[in-house]
C-alpha cells in the first residue's frame, strides 16, 4: 500500500464512520414514535357510558369517551377521545347492546346517521352501513369496528365499553397497539 | 450501468469538474495538520446543523412547552438524549476549535494582504457562535435557560442609550415568556443560520481563492493535492473530534436538562455555560454602574482592535505587529483561563452556591421524576406547574413560609415554638403520641392556653390498649369523604362497633363536641368531627376562630386566619395535601422531609454553622 492509497482509504473509511455515529441515532430519533410507550399499550379499560334504560331499542345514540390522554409530554386528564354509536338490541337477544366506535374504517371520519336516521353513513366518501355494521356499498374495506361491551349486575345496568382504534382500510379488524 | 448514469449526470451538471477544483487544488509545501482546523470547524457545524434540524422535528418553542418537549426529547425518544447532547457538546467544541483556528491564523500572520478580508469574514463568524451558543442554551426554558436570558438580555439594556429599548425588542415586552422564546428560537434557526451560511461560503470562497498559507520557504516540501494528504489529515483529526465529543455525551448521558423555569425562585444559582464565564467572572469585577464597561465597551474594543489588525500591518512595521498581535491574543486567552478559573474556584469555595446548587439539582430531579410519574405528569398548564402543583416541593415550600414560624415540622421550624409540631398531623401516630403526652413539644408542650389535654391526662382512666383504641378512631375522622354530615357518619359501617368509639365518647367526648355523639361541657374544645380531613385541615387553616374550632380563645392565643389573600387556593391544596403525604415518591425515599431539597430550611443552618 502506497501512502496515498493509506490516505485515500483511511480518509473513506474514519468518513463513512463518522456519517455513521450521526446517522444511525438519527433515523432512530426519527423513527421514534414507532416505540411502544408503557402507558400507552397498558391494557384498555372499560369506560361506563350510560345506563340501559336510556337506550331505546334500535335507535343509536353516540357517546363521547372521556379518558386521561397523554399527548406527547402532556397528560391531559379526563379529555373526550373519540365516541362511539350504542344500539340497544330487542329484549332477549345477546348482547344486549351493540358498540360501534364513530371511526370510519375506510379512512377515519366519524360516521354519522343518515339523514332519515334508518342507516349509518360516512360524510366523507359515502360509506354507508345498516344498524348490524355491514357495509351497504363498495367503499368500506369492512363492515364498521364492534367495541367490546359489558353490562353490570344492577337493576338498570349500566353499559360500560372498551374503546379501541384499529387500522383503517385494511379487511381485517387489527387494533391499533 | 451506474457508471452511465454517473456519466450522463456528469454531463448535464459538470458535478466532477466540481469536485476536481476542490480535490486536486495543490498546496504549496504539501500538506499540513496544522491546515486542519478550518476544515473541522465546518464539519462540527455541519454536525450542529443535522442534530439541530432533527430536535426542530420534536422542539416546541413557548413557555408552556418548550421544558416539556426538550424532556420528551431527553428521556422519551429514541437517542434523544444522544442527539441533544452531540449538539450540546458541539457547541463547546466548536468554540475550541475556534480558539485555535484563531491562534493558527494569528500566529501564521495570515490576516495580513491579501486576506483582510477573509480575517474579517472570520471575525463575523466568531461573533455569530457566540450568538448561537447563547441562544441556544435557553431554548429549553429550564431555570438556566431562564435565568441566562434574563442576565443577558439586562446586560443588553444596561447599555447606554438604545440598550432599554433594544432589550425590550429582545424580550418581545417587559416580561419574559412566549414572545422572548420565539424570539430566541428565531433567532437561533433561522436569523443566525442564514447569516452563517453566507459568512461562511464568503470565507470559505475566499480562502480557496487565496489558498492555504504556505510556511516561509515552501519550495522545500514537494507539493500535494487536496484530496486525499490533507483530506486523510482533515477527517483524522475531525475522526478524533468527533470521538471527544461522542465520549463526552456518553459519560455525561446527554446534555443536562434543569427544573421548569421558576420566576418566583429567589435563590437559583443561574451559571452561564463555561466559555462564558470568563465574562461572567469579569463582570463581577465592575461597580454596577459601570457594567456596560465590562459587558459591552471591552468585548467590543477586542473585537474593534481584531478588526483593525490588517489594517494596522500597513502602518506599523508587520514583524512588530505580529509580535503584538501574538502577544495579544495570547495575552487575551490567559486572561480569560485566569477569569475562568477563578469564577471556578470562587464557586468552589462558597457554601451558600454550593448548597443553592444542590437544591437546584433536587428540584431538577424531582421536576424529571414527576414528569415521567403516572400520578403526576406534565400538567396541560405547561411544565410551570409541574413543581408548583407537587405537595411533596410546593406544599412544604409553602408550609415552611405560612406555617412553620409557629409550629414546628419534625422537630425543625423557622422561628420560636408556639404551637404543636406538623408532622405527621391527622395520623394515627401523630394522635397516639398526643394521647401518651399531651405536654410533649411535639404536641401542646409549647401552647399554655392548651391546657385541656394535660388536665385531661391526669385524670384519665384509659389503659394503653383503649389509648390505642381511641388513636384508631380519631384516626378514621380524616378519612370521612366530604360529603357526609356526622349524622350520616354515626350510621355508616364500621363507626358504632369500633372499638374506640365507647372510650372517645366517655373520656374526649366530655369536651369535644360531635354533634349527636358528644355532648362537651366540661372544657372548651375543637369539634373533632373529620380531624385531620381536607375539609377540617381548610377551615381550621382559614377560620381557627370558628365557633365550632377555637373560638373561645382570647385574641392573644389564637392562631391568625389564612383567608384567601394571604393564602392562595393552591397553596392550601398543597400544604394539606403535603401533610396528607399526598404525592408520589420516588423509589428509595422515605415519606416528608427526607427527599432531597425538602430539608431546605434544615440545611440552610446546618450549613451555617459548619463554615
Ligand atoms: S372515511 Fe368514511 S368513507 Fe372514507
């Protein structure tokens, strides 16, 4: 090796490392929000919404959920998060309320009833539902998201509900960690 | 095939001639290491330019937010505390090396025709990093942060004429906050940035058009290109730069984050960072009156005489320049190591910025242990109120101002005893040891128109088991939720059947009254329903002279009330919240007065009397 080669090869390779020990952390810092927070993947709770008795049956009525939300380095408590569509099934069938969260799953708006309050339908491309969820036309890529619901021991139970978010478009219903 | 593309690329741009220009520029008398500071300089820069556009990515500029986010960066993110400490360590560094870019210049005469000019550029980037290194380090908004911008920007209206007005500019008003943040901010990623991409392009062009400045006889060395004798020199040494600097962000962990900015601190040791406190040192040097002397008029006669420098080489004779010019700057660094030092030793050597510093640190480490706390977080006021909503540092802060001239707290108080020690009020250990002696200093040892509880002890017939009893019950009042009427508590489960209940009523019951359970009459007495509960704690602290608490003292022996003016909401929240130990803690310290910068008064005389 002359001398000059020393150089020319001592020069790439002292530079590549040093573009290295800059580079590498900074894709991780960029790609942080990737990392699972502990409070964030802790377990979902079940939040009570409402009572039974305030539901009529096949007529949904939405519900905002109120929950403490960390956003980035703040704790916000008790802030509305999102909200949900509580229908109340006829007497006897199980479950006795139906919860589907408001998120579209084609991209993400809050679906709202249609105007004659018969369907469910989506401002932004027209994805439309029936009370059961199934989608009624070709834009959703499945039928809207089930929440998972309890009811309590009480005379009048109350109706408490596991919110979720889960990935839009995709066929499958896949929670959002 | 990439060849071809490199080719066509080629050719439409001309990017190799480019490159050619820079890499086979030849120096005269070959390579040198002592041609490598420029160099790295630039790369350092380059370095500062990367790590500070990525935390722009996740910075947040207000005075709400901007702690929260730089704690976000430090302890959340991925390499975070990496990146935020290679920026950190690279504004040290780059002042280093621009000492000895300086030095090499100097010393080579290279200032003189035909590079005044570039000298000039040179001295316009000098000033620029020191602007960026003290923008940039108030960014977080921390109490260094703050109260480095508060000398600074003073410093800047201490000058005579226009300094008021400039520093109210600066500020963005009269009082520090968002406007001064986003000033800053703007002015440390855009207004500087811009300015020293220019400036440094200009030196740059410049001093490629002069070319490096070769020693006295430089036939005496074989030429060399650029690429690669100086470029292998230039990355070597950057390789062991960099390596300095990256050793320092591990061994440190990262750049240091302090407690959220708190104006109202009255004893911050506010410290700028090193290469400034040679200024700092010298302003301590100078009456107040003259400061601008000392701030303004020399720094920028320094500067003015730099400046003059080329100038100068053609009137004096140019060997005697230099030899001033050398002795100079050489005369300048000394002064400055010796200011240094003795800032260093002078802080070394005093307690009371010892001590002041330890209660920063506590309070730094305290703020982060919050912040990162599922029972506390940073509240959405912004990071201010962090500390200020703790029990643990606000609620004993305020408690040692309000209460402890009076009452003691573990045995330690801020004036004369006059009343019972705090610790621990309202729990059951607290009310055991009243039950076992009523005279002790702890209790009522030190209030004479307390005599009840003495009386009360030497004609009691309660053996220690019932005493216990007793403690158990009057325990349970601070548990009673604030809605219940002491009707409703004497029906609720667990109160008929308790085993104190029969001693309390029979023995207390003769004097406290509980309405519908005691009937008093003996003596005068507080009522005790809910004892040691927030809402008893809130009225005896805002009306001791309730009827129902200690309305039947004479004036003389009361204790004063705290109405709202003189005791803010969240105040009381805090001192009742502190006393109910109400906060978290953090693992491996015990309960009240034994976490670090809670002591504070304690400390305070201990540390009087050891120096
Ligand atoms: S988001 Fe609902 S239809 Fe597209």
């Amino acid at each position: 090796m002359t001398r000059r080669d020393f150089y020319r090869y001592g020069s790439i390779v002292l530079g590549s490392l040093i573009k290295l020990v800059i580079a590498v952390p900074a894709v991780a810092f960029l790609a942080s929000p990737l990392r699972k927070r502990g409070q964030d993947a802790g377990e979902v709770a079940f939040a009570a919404l409402t009572s039974l008795n305030q539901l009529k049956v096949g007529v949904p009525r939405s519900f905002a959920i109120i929950q403490d939300q960390t956003d980035a380095w703040i704790k916000y408590p008790s802030e509305p998060v999102g909200s949900v569509w509580l229908i109340r099934q006829p007497a006897g069938t199980k479950p006795e309320v139906i919860a589907f969260t408001v998120e579209c799953p084609h991209l993400g708006c809050a679906i709202n009833l249609t105007a004659d309050g018969k369907s469910f339908l989506c401002p932004c491309h027209a994805s439309a539902f029936d009370f059961d969820g199934k989608p009624q036309n070709q834009v959703p890529p499945r039928p809207m998201d089930r929440l998972d619901v309890e009811l309590t021991a009480e005379p009048d139970p109350q109706v408490r509900v596991k919110f979720q978010r889960f990935r839009t478009l995709a066929q499958e219903r896949i929670p959002l960690a | 095939m990439l060849d071809q593309l490199a080719e066509w690329l080629d050719d439409r741009t001309g990017y190799r001639t480019l490159i050619r220009t820079f890499s086979e520029e030849q120096i005269q008398g070959g390579a040198r290491w002592r041609y490598v500071f420029g160099s790295t300089l630039a790369s350092v820069f380059l370095i500062q330019a990367v790590t500070g556009v990525l935390m722009m990515t996740a910075y947040s500029p207000s005075s709400a937010s901007a702690w929260g986010s730089v704690y976000y960066i430090n302890n959340i993110m991925w390499m975070g505390w990496f990146i935020r400490g290679l920026h950190h360590f690279g504004a040290s560094t780059v002042m280093v090396l621009l000492v000895f870019h300086l030095l090499q210049v100097v010393l080579t005469g290279a200032y003189r025709k035909p590079r005044e000019v570039n000298w000039w550029f040179g001295l316009a980037l000098l000033v620029l990093t020191v602007s960026f290194g003290h923008t940039g380090y108030q960014l977080p908004w921390d109490q260094k942060g703050y109260w480095a911008t508060k000398v600074m920007t003073n410093i800047l209206g201490g000058a005579p004429l226009f300094g008021p007005y400039l520093k109210t500019i600066v500020v963005g008003g009269t009082e520090y906050g968002n406007q001064t943040i986003t000033r800053l901010y703007g002015l440390h990623v855009a207004i500087l940035p811009i300015l020293m991409i220019l400036c440094l392009w200009a030196h740059v062009m410049l001093a490629r058009r002069h070319g490096l400045t070769p020693p006295a006889r430089p036939e005496r060395w074989a030429a060399e290109t650029y690429w690669p004798a100086q470029t292998f020199r230039n990355v070597a040494f950057l390789s062991i730069v960099v390596g300095i600097m990256v050793s320092l962000d591990l061994i440190k962990g990262g750049a240091p984050l302090d407690a959220p900015a708190d104006p109202s601190s009255s004893d911050y040791p506010a410290r700028p960072e090193w290469f400034f406190l040679c200024l700092f040192q010298m302003l301590r040097h100078f009456p107040g009156r003259l400061e601008w002397v000392g701030s303004i008029v020399i720094p920028s006669t320094i500067l003015l005489v730099l400046f003059l420098v080329p100038l100068l080489d053609r009137i004096l004779p140019s060997r005697f320049l230099h030899f001033l010019a050398c002795a100079g700057v050489f005369g300048l660094l000394g002064g400055a190591g010796y200011l240094t030092v003795e800032a260093l030793k002078a802080d070394a050597a005093d307690p009371q910025f010892q001590e002041a510093r330890r209660k920063a640190d506590a309070a730094h480490e305290r703020a982060l242990f919050l912040a990162a706390s599922p029972q506390a977080g940073i509240p959405p006021e912004g990071a201010g109120f962090l500390l200020r909503h703790d029990p643990l540092t606000h609620g004993h802060a305020a408690l040692e101002k309000k209460c402890l001239g009076c009452h003691f707290l573990g045995g330690q108080g801020t004036g004369e005893q006059t009343a019972a020690d705090l610790k621990g009020f309202g729990s059951r250990t607290w009310v055991r040891g009243l039950l076992e002696n009523p005279a002790a200093t702890a209790y009522f040892g030190k209030v004479p128109s307390l005599g009840g509880m003495r009386e009360w002890k030497k004609r009691s017939k309660l053996n220690g088991k019932q005493l216990d009893d007793v403690a158990d019950f009057v325990a349970s009042f601070a548990r009673i939720p604030d809605d219940l009427t002491a009707e409703e508590w004497l029906i609720s489960p667990g109160v008929a059947e308790h085993p104190g209940n029969q001693p309390f009523q029979k023995e207390c019951g003769q004097c406290h009254i509980i309405e519908g359970f005691t009937e008093g009459g003996t003596r005068d007495a507080p009522g005790l329903f809910a004892w040691g509960s927030t809402r008893w704690l809130s009225r005896m602290i805002r009306k001791p002279g309730a009827p129902d608490l200690y309305g039947f003292f004479e004036d003389k022996a009361q204790m004063p009330p705290f109405g709202p003016d003189q005791l803010r909401g969240n105040d009381l929240e805090m001192i009742i919240r502190f006393l109910h130990n109400d906060y978290p803690l953090m693992p491996g310290t015990e309960l009240k007065g034994t976490v670090a910068g809670v002591t504070v008064k304690m400390n305070d005389q201990v540390a009087d009397q050891k120096y």
